[in-house]
C-alpha cells in the first residue's frame, strides 16, 4: 500500500548542512518527497509534537533540543512508506543502529539522533497534519 511518512530532519543534522544528502538518500529509496519546508519550532510546539513523551525523563531536553535550530519537515511517500522509513533511519540509539541506517551515518548520540520518523499509521496522519494543515 503506497503511504505517507512524515519525517523530520532535526537540527544536529541540519547544523551540519546535511539536508541534501539525506533527501538524496531517501530518494536513492524510492521514497517521494511530497512535501518539504524547513521551519523552527517553539519549545511548546515541540512539546506538543512530543505529548507522547511527556511523562519520559528525557521530555525536557528533547523539546528543548527539537526546538533549538531550524529543521525539516518532510511528507515522504512511497509502498509501506512508515516502516520502510524506520527502516532506514535505523534504532534510535546511532551506537545500536544497522550499518547503512541514516542515524548509524550521521546521528551523533541518542539525543541527537539527526532525523525523526512516525512510527504507525495513525501518528503519521496526526504528524503530517501538525505540520502540514495550515
Ligand atoms: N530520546 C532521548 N533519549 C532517550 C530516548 C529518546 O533523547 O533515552 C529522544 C530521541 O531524540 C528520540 C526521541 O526522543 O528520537 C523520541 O524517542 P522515541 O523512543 O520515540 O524514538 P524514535 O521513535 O525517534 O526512534
Ligand atoms: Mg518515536
């Protein structure tokens, strides 16, 4: 089933003027890119991306990270788009992720783990609406 993703490249990853590189990556995957913008988030925003975290000891950090710098926001489509995208982007932790996983190229910790990914369905509507209804 072709299927939307939303994706988010986070701001480590686009301090290092890594954008292009990892849309080609997606695109080298078959994925289409839908949608893109790069935009920064408030730290209420992100708390409000992130609700689902909200009782996590990381929760803090995270929205204050998230919020830190421009990222992009991308509608990625394509058969199985969801969890053909976690796939790709590999274990939230970089140290724990495949070889050839986007966060095993270029994440640089846990936290900065450089890209984001919904990982059902239903959280890809929900995501893509936040960023995308306007
Ligand atoms: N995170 C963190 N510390 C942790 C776990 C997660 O800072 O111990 C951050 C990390 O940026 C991660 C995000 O919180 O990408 C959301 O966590 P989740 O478990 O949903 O991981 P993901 O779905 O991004 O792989
Ligand atoms: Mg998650």
């Amino acid at each position: 089933m072709v299927e939307q993703t939303l994706s988010i490249i986070k701001p480590d990853a686009i301090e290092r003027n890594l954008e292009s590189k990892i849309k080609t990556f997606f695109e080298q995957k078959n994925f289409k890119i839908a949608k893109s913008k790069k935009v920064q988030i408030t730290k209420e925003e992100a708390a409000e991306f992130y609700i689902i975290h909200q009782t996590k000891p990381f929760y803090e950090d995270l929205c204050n990270y998230l919020s830190s710098g421009p990222i992009v926001v991308m509608v990625l489509e394509g058969e199985g788009a969801v969890s053909k995208n976690r796939q790709i982007m590999g274990a939230t932790d970089p140290l724990k992720a495949e070889p050839g996983t986007l966060r095993k190229m270029y994440g640089i910790s846990i936290d900065k783990n450089s890209v984001h990914g919904s990982d059902s369905l239903e959280n890809a509507k929900k995501e893509i609406n936040f960023f995308f209804s306007k």
